[in-house]
C-alpha cells in the first residue's frame, strides 16, 4: 500500500480527533474514560493550529485520503548547551498498516526535520518500559536505550 507523509493540516482535525480515539483504546482507555469527541476535536485544533501551536503533527495518509497514523511532535530548549531537540510524543500507525516500513518512514521524516531545523541537536522520545513491540521496532532502526533520564510525572486535574 502507497502511503503520503505530510504535516498536519486545519482541514485534518477531524480525522487526528479520530485517530486519538483509536490511540487511547490501543493504550487501553475503558469507555468512560474516552473524552466526548467535541472536546477532543477542540483540544486537537487548539494544539495544532492554536495561537501560538503547542505542537507539530506528521500525517500518514493512504491511497483512500483516509490518516491512518501519525507523528506527534514539538520543539524543546534548551537541549545540548543552547540548542533545542525535536521531542516525538506521539508514533502511531494503525494496524493494518503495521510492520509495513511506515514507522520507519516517519522516524526517517522526522530526522530530515530536525536535521534541517538550525540548532537542533538532537531527536528524542520515549517508550514505556512494557511495551516489547515498541522497543523492539526502535531497536530495529539502530537506536539505542537510554537509561540515564527517570521520568516524574504530575497530572494537573481534568483536562
């Protein structure tokens, strides 16, 4: 199946609201954990196209026009001295399309962004500690572990 791998446009937010459904099912949210579609179409358009965007998306679109994965990322600093880091915290294809070389083709694109960003030193993400097909597929591009980070987290209340 022929892919196109494209930013994220206004007109997609729709179909990213969507595809976040399906990411938070494949993370294991229960129905009554899902966020009313009208919210989560907000909270899409808002990070993506607000003023100012809080985040860049990548786009996996099949042969059908239909978004079948995505890449979520933003642009953090500092980084190495004063330079900043291209941060993946989203990579999701669907499963149909899995195992196919599409996740590879994102990582390809977003290297080629931050390669071509000045002062961007480096790409960075993370994956749970649980996820073996998740590891094993990173490991597969070359990319080694990192255990020098322990990561904290606080939720801020509802969203």
């Amino acid at each position: 199946m022929t892919v196109t791998i494209r930013a994220a446009e206004k007109s997609d937010v729709r179909g990213l609201a969507e595809l976040i459904e399906e990411i938070e099912r494949f993370y294991g949210a229960a129905d009554a954990e899902i966020q009313p579609f009208d919210e989560r179409r907000d909270q899409v358009e808002g990070a993506l196209f607000g003023s100012p965007p809080l985040a860049s998306a990548l786009l996996v679109e099949d042969e059908a026009g239909d978004i079948v994965g995505l890449a979520a990322y933003s642009f953090l600093w500092p980084s190495a001295g004063s330079t900043h880091s291209l941060f993946l915290k989203e990579l999701y294809v669907r499963d149909p399309l899995r195992r196919q070389g599409v996740g590879a083709q994102l990582m390809s694109e977003l290297r080629a962004l931050a390669a071509a960003r000045p002062a961007c030193s480096r790409v960075e993400w993370m994956t749970d500690r649980d996820n073996p097909g998740s590891r094993a597929f990173y490991t597969s591009l070359g990319f080694a572990e990192f255990d020098g980070k322990i990561v904290y987290r606080v939720d801020n209340g509802p969203a």
